[in-house]
C-alpha cells in the first residue's frame, strides 16, 4: 500500500516527474508528423476521430444547449411527448415557419432529441428521457440567466461581469420576478431528484428527529417524510423563507439565519441539502459549526450535494465551478475538502456515502 503521507518526488527545480512526461505527451501530440501517421494508422484514426468529435463538441457545446432549449420554450417538446406531429402540425404549434421548424426539429434529430418517422416527427431517446428527468426542463430555462453571465467568461472570472444569477441568490432588489420564480421551480422541482439519493444512501430510520437547514419550501422533508413515516421533521431557514413557505402538519418551522445563530437543539440528525457548496469556505464551516453545536453525542450530519470529484468529471469543476463563480458564492469541493472543514468543525469522524446518481448529489456522514 502506498503511503498517502510520502511526500511526491521532485527533480531539481521542484516540478513533479509526471509534468515531464505530460509535457512530452503535449508535444507529441501537437506534432503534424505525429497526426499524419496517426491518420494512416487504423488504431491512430480511430483515437484521432474521437478526440477530433471531442473537440468538436467542445467547440459546439453552446449551440447544442441552445437547439435544446429552443424545443423546449418553443413548446415541441412537451407537445412531440403528448402526439406525433407532421412538419406543419409542429409550424403551428411552435409558432414558427415550416423552415425553421425544419431546421429545429433536424437538429434535434442531431442531438437525439427527436425523429423523424415516415411523415410525422416524434421524440428521440434523449428526448424522451429528458421528459421523463424531474426539473431538467427547468434548469434548461434557467441557464437562460447562467448563459447570460456566461457570454464574457474573462470577465466573470475577474468579478467584474456578470450578476444575472447573482440577483437571485438573495432575490436582491430589483431582480426579475419571473428569474426569481424560475430558481424556486427549478429547486423544487429538483428537490425529489436529489432526495431519491440521499434515501438511497441512508438509513434515515435509524433516527427520532431530523432538521433540514437551509431547507427552503420542505421539499427534502416531505420526501423523507413519505418515505420515513414515524421520523419527526423540523426546517431551519431565514424568517423571510421561513414567512413565505406554508405551515404543514408534522413539520417544526425554525426561523434564524444559520450563519449566525444557534440551531434549535433535540435534532439528533441533520441535513444540508445543496447548502454547503454556495457559501465560501468561513460562513461554509460556521454552518458545520453550528451544527456541530447543536447535535449531541452521537448525532449526526448528512451532506448531500454535487461535490467535485478528484478526476475528470466536468459536471464538479467545470459546471459547478463556474456556476457559483456566476453566483458569487460557494465553490465545488472534493469529499476530502468537506471531510477536512468537518474535522476542523469537531466532528469525530465522516465517511461517504454511494448515491446511485453522484451526478445529481454525492452524500456525506459525518459523526458527533
């Protein structure tokens, strides 16, 4: 077993000796010589014409997400899912020419969205499992706004552009009514989605009592609550959501703002349910602070959310990572980060949990 604690050898000028060997891979690469006999070579084109569609899709990305979302405001989408259509039938239902519902509908096709069958069009694959995927057609309308702060990347980067989804964070002042609607659809209707994997996950039976912090409208509650009948449920979050969110039998309301004060006591498991990656890394850990504070010997915390994982899947750093930059709070983080800010909070000891999804949410467990 390798020692984790080893430090990692250098050469003389400090580098690691695989920024050698990737530096050497990179040049190879980007010779002409190299990719001609790549090219000749059937193992060498078939891996040149893979990454060739790679790059290509990254290239083309955005153009995707945009036919995808032009079926889905048009209207065709949930129209194609209810009827087949002929070319005319979805003009009109689209409210576009029979070209340019042409053209949508042939680059839907592209992307698996939808088919063309004999004179009608239906849904493709992917079409058809986007229908059926809980608040993805919300989040679809939404990039509207993460797109828009998206369009000078340098300039989000550097704080000095951007703000669309910003003003939604605190629904600030001034922030459009309809964008404040479409975050709080999007987040209950992806609620389920994320709680299916925190149900998968975890034996919420074990426990008497769970507070959800930061838990907005219920929405986790009330699906820990069908599952888990005889579980009592409390819901800590700011007095204005708090105001805002209908009172329901079997669910305690706790309004405080949980940067600041003291979480109510006699909880013996709570949950931060994509809470954790918006805020920063000081108001992140007086969260788990708090928590920390309220739960007694033995109790413990569930963390469930989209965490960054240590290899390449882009949907951690990539998307995440732009899209709280975006937010001007939070940050992806590995399940080693959190491991490390619950030990800094007093945790004893947190281990993960498998989702079936960790796309959607990884999970958590972290001890008094």
């Amino acid at each position: 077993m390798l020692d984790s604690k080893r430090p990692i050898p250098r050469d003389q000028a400090g580098r690691h000796p695989g920024l050698a060997l990737a530096q050497w891979r990179n040049r190879l690469i980007a010779s002409p010589r190299f990719q001609a006999l790549a090219q000749r070579l059937l193992p060498g084109r078939w891996i040149a014409r893979r990454h060739a569609r790679r790059l290509f899709d990254l290239t083309a990305g955005f153009v995707y997400s945009q036919v995808t979302a032009a079926l889905v405001e048009s209207g065709l989408l949930r129209t194609l899912a209810d009827m087949p259509l002929t070319l005319d039938q979805a003009a009109g239902a689209a409210c576009l020419t029979p070209h340019a519902t042409r053209t949508l509908l042939l680059a839907a096709a592209s992307l698996d969205l939808t088919q063309h069958v004999g004179e009608h069009w239906t849904l493709g694959v992917r079409g058809a499992a986007l229908v059926a995927t809980p608040g993805l057609e919300a989040m679809i309308r939404h990039h509207r706004l993460f797109y828009a702060d998206l369009a000078d990347p340098l300039a989000l980067l550097r704080g000095s552009g951007g703000g669309a989804l910003a003003s939604l964070w605190d629904y600030a002042p001034g922030s459009d009514p309809a964008d404040a609607r479409t975050y709080s659809e999007l987040m209950s209707a992806t609620q389920p989605m994320v709680a299916a994997q925190a149900l998968a996950a975890y034996r919420f039976a074990r426990h008497r009592r769970l507070l959800d912090i930061g838990g907005g409208s219920g929405a986790f509650l009330r699906a820990v609550g069908e599952s888990v009948p005889g579980l009592a449920l409390g819901l800590f979050d700011r007095p204005q959501v708090i105001a805002a969110t209908a009172a329901e039998d079997g669910i305690a309301r706790h309004p405080g703002d949980f940067r600041h004060d003291p979480l109510p006591a006699g909880y013996d498991l709570h949950s931060l349910v994509r809470v954790l990656h918006d805020h920063d890394d000081e108001p992140a850990l007086a969260i788990l602070a708090a928590s920390r504070a309220a739960l007694s010997p033995g109790g413990r915390l569930l963390i469930v959310e989209p965490m960054a994982a240590p290899g390449k899947a882009p949907e951690g750093h990539a998307y995440f990572g732009l899209y709280l930059t975006a937010m001007r709070s939070g940050r992806p983080r590995t399940p080693d980060e959190i491991r490390a800010m619950l030990r800094a909070a007093g945790f004893s000891k947190s281990v993960q949990r498998p989702t079936p999804l960790p796309l959607v949410a990884s999970c958590l467990v972290a001890t008094v």
